[in-house]
C-alpha cells in the first residue's frame, strides 16, 4: 500500500521530490505549530531579503501527511513576497498534495507554523517613519497603492469590514493580533483565543486576502493585564478595552501598517470620523457605538484609520455576513474582558492578589461586614455584600490601603465632579451643551462645565451621578463628537461640589 492511498494522491511524490527538508542555519523567522498529543510537530523557517522570502525550510514529526503538507508549504512560499504567503492557506495545501479528508488537518498544522513564521518576518521588516504614512522607498519595503490593513478578530464585524474594504477596490491584507489570555479561555467570544486567530485567517483566505498573525502577547500583558491586576489592587476600577486600544492595538495595527507598505488601516469598531482633519465621533448605531472604547486613541492614530461599520447597524452587518456566506456571521458577541476565563474577574484576581482581609464599614466607621479582597468590590455595586440594612446600601469608596470597603445609602454614593487625568485632546468645545460618558455601556451624563488644568480636567456634572470610580475611562462628547478623553482620578461628592461656582467650559488651549 502506497501513502497516497492512504494519506493523498500526491503525497508520496511531494516527499519524493522535497527539496526543502532540514534545519536552517540563523533563519531570519520561525514558527512552529502542533502538539504531541495530536502526534504532529511541525517547524517552518524563513530567509528573508526586504519582503521577498528567498528560501524556506521544514522540520517535521509526524505521519507522511505531516511531511508532505510542510514540504508544500515551502515549495509554495520560496521566492515569494510575504503578503503572497500569506495568502497561502490550508485548501490551498490539502488541493497541492491531494491530501484524504481525515488527514487535511496536517495541512492545517502545516499552515499554522508558516503563519507564525511570517508574523515573526513582519516584525523583523523596517519600520515606518512615524505615523505618517508606509514605509520609504528603498527601504525594502515596496509601498502598495490603496493598501488597507484590516484587523480581524474572528468575529462578524471585521470580516465584513475586509469584505466591504475589498469591494471598494482598495489592496486589502487582513492582520489578527495575538494577545495573551488565560490558557483556560477557550471561548469564542474571546478575541484572544487561538481558534479566533484561524477562524479569521479562514475568513480572509475566503475572501482571497492575505492573512498575517502578528505575536503581542508580551506587550499586552505588561501594558493591559498587569494594569488591569495592580489597578484593582489600589481600589480602582480600570477599563481593559479602552487601554488595550490606546496602548497596543490600533498603534500596532499602524505600525505594521506601515511595515508592509500599506496607507491605512480599518477595523470592525461602530464609530466615525468626521470633519477635517478627521476626528472622533459616535457611530450611528447608539445601541453599538465604540467611541468610548477609541477615545483615549491619540488622534494621530485615528487619523490613519478607517471605520467602514460607523454609518451602519449591527443587524444589517449580521444580514450582510450570512448573505455572503462569511464563516461566524452568526457567532455570539465578544465577551466583556477577553483574558479572563468565564467573564470571572474575581477569581482571575484572587488566583494573582490572594487573600486580603478587610472590614465592611459605613460612612460613620461602624463595621458592618467583612471581606477577603477589596478588588471583589467596585463603586455603586449592591449585590453581594452580605449585609442586612433597613435600606439599600451601595459601595460608595474603596480605601484598599487600609484594605476597608465603606458602604452608604444611594445618596451617600452620588458624584457631582470628576478629576480626569491622562488627557487625549479630540477638538475644542464648539459652545454647545456638553456630556461626559464614564462606562461603556452607561448614559452620557449632561455637564455644567469644567475646568482645565495643566495635567488635568476637572468635570461639573448638571446632575448627581451613582456607580462613577476612579480608574474608569471619562469620555466628554459635544453632540456626537468626542472632546477630551482620559481616566478619572478622583470624584467630589454631589454636596459638596453645590457649595462651589459652576464652572466656565475650557479648551486644551
């Protein structure tokens, strides 16, 4: 009996002819795909010249199947461009070897290692001048004319946005961002997790594009998971998503942007661009809208993005995946923090801050309770307190220095100013009435002004407030237009802000 009879009709003559088997000395990128569990390890190495791919090499364990599947995918990728790889994909290998059903997920493994070869080949490319713009001439890099990078997480939205960017007519490259999560996330409401990454490089590849996967799990978990683990443990409540934008994502997605050569960048986010230069605005679908999450994005950044879902409504995007047939057009809505298995930030917490006693105590100082960490608790929160009180009592300050959570009544808990800090400047203020959005998912509140310092901005709100805390985003809108950005540092009590003059509207200067 034969391989091919057994694994695919051109297998054994692939390894037959196979040129490319063996180690290469100080590659210029590697990736490695697979798992002894499955029985299959595959290893792909890569010398680069600029962006062209001057020779590819395999190692390999496994069945024929493995072997052959490797060795296609360094016949296919050798002398290539690296956008040209990556368009190489998993039906592509399975056609080229004839591979039997039962054995395509070699070619899979295969595809995976060349995957991670080329995220690393991108890292290695020169990097762009600034924001600008591409990459120079000659600096290996070839610009590409109406190139547009396409994030794409595996979910409905950004694959409609490739879609609807290619049918513009511009040269579309869809890219997927490695973060880290917990190993335990599996889920496919997570961004993060690995399923997500090939369902998205399936999608593209649907579409005809090419696919990069680019590793930043180290970047986000200095600068988002360890932010988000030290800023509970001080007692604040931080905004993952609008941090992660603002510090890793949508600077990466430019700067790898300009790696390749490519003039913008789009995502899935409902938001818009308007007026000239282009700034921050909600997007039409209110029930959607994203600019809270974008708003601490410098406007720079946004200056090279695209939002082609800003004029549309989710329903109509889910109608346009499934009339395309696009894979995941009926997949379920990411979850709230993608690195935390269950959507259990408690237990994430616990497992890395431990066990940290403290008391429940009221306004007055009288205990009235106890707890085990004050990063189980946040500002406005009622449930799970374990006290029995004549009344409803909220969180109203969590004092995680001296480990006391201290609750009061709803009015107890009401905010009448904010101090933002860590400003991102959108616009001067028009004249017209302002709000300010301080959760995701929560109403803009009307304001009665606010004042400019030199590092910060302290905001009047019209109306008392409830649930406000420090290390939340604060975002200040005119209409639909994003103002100002940043993160609260400290709020002011309702009565006490009455005692003070209202505040005249200020401007970055």
């Amino acid at each position: 009996m034969t391989p091919g009879t057994v694994y695919g009709t051109r297998v054994a003559e692939r390894l037959l002819t196979c040129t490319f088997a063996g180690p290469m000395v100080q590659p210029d990128a590697s990736g490695e795909a697979g798992s002894l569990e499955c029985g299959s390890l595959v290893r792909v190495d890569l010398r680069m010249d600029g962006s062209i791919i001057k020779e590819a090499r395999y190692q390999a364990h496994g069945c024929p199947a493995t072997l052959a599947a490797a060795s296609e995918v360094c016949a296919r990728v050798t002398g290539q461009g690296l956008l040209d790889a990556a368009a190489v994909s998993q039906e592509m290998v399975c056609a080229g070897i004839g591979l039997v059903p039962e054995k395509e997920y070699t070619a899979g493994i295969a595809v995976d290692a060349l995957h991670e070869a080329l995220g690393a080949a991108v890292a290695g490319l020169p990097a762009a001048q600034g924001v600008s713009g591409p990459a120079e001439e000659g600096s290996g890099v070839r610009p590409v004319p109406g190139g547009v990078l396409v994030g794409m997480s595996g979910g409905v939205d950004s694959a409609v946005t490739a879609m609807l960017v290619k049918e513009q007519g511009f040269r579309v490259v869809g890219i997927t961002l490695r973060f880290w999560n917990d190993p335990r996330v599996a889920d496919e409401r997570s961004c993060c997790s690995p399923e997500n990454v090939r369902r998205a490089r399936r999608v593209a590849h649907s579409l005809g594009l090419p696919h990069i996967s680019v590793d930043a799990r180290s970047a986000f978990y200095d600068s988002v998971v360890e932010y988000f683990v030290a800023e509970y443990a001080r007692g604040r409540t931080p905004n993952p998503c609008a941090k992660c934008n603002s510090r890793i994502r949508l600077g990466l997605l430019v700067d790898v942007a300009g790696r390749l050569g490519l003039e913008r960048v789009a995502t899935g986010h409902y938001a818009r661009l308007v007026g000239s230069p282009p700034r921050l605005a909600r997007g039409v679908d209110q029930s959607k809208d994203q600019s809270y999450v974008l708003a601490e994005v410098a406007p720079e950044i946004l200056e090279r993005m695209v939002f082609p879902l800003g004029e549309m409504r989710k329903p109509d995007v889910r109608a346009l995946a499934a009339e395309a047939g696009l894979e995941g057009h009926s997949a379920p809505e990411s979850q709230e923090i993608c690195f935390v298995p269950d959507d259990d930030h408690r237990g994430f917490l616990a497992e890395r801050l431990g066990e940290l006693p403290g008391d429940i105590v009221d306004t007055s100082g009288k205990v009235r309770g106890h707890h085990s960490g004050t990063y189980n608790y946040t500002i406005g929160q009622r449930k799970g307190l374990g006290i029995a009180a004549p009344e409803p009592l909220y969180v109203v300050a969590v004092e995680a220095d001296g480990r006391r959570v201290v609750v009061g009544t709803a009015v107890e808990g009401q905010v009448g100013a904010l101090r933002v800090a860590g400003l991102t400047w959108h616009r001067s203020p028009g004249g017209t009435p302002l709000t300010v959005q301080v959760r995701s998912a929560g109403a803009a509140l009307p304001l009665e002004g606010f004042q400019v310092g030199p590092e910060a901005l302290r905001v009047m709100l019209a109306e008392p407030a409830s649930g406000v805390a420090p290390g939340q985003t604060a975002v200040v809108y005119e209409e639909d237009r994003v103002v100002v950005s940043g993160t609260i540092d400290l709020t002011e009590k309702w009565i006490a802000t009455r005692a003070d003059e209202p505040s005249g509207s200020g401007s970055p200067g």
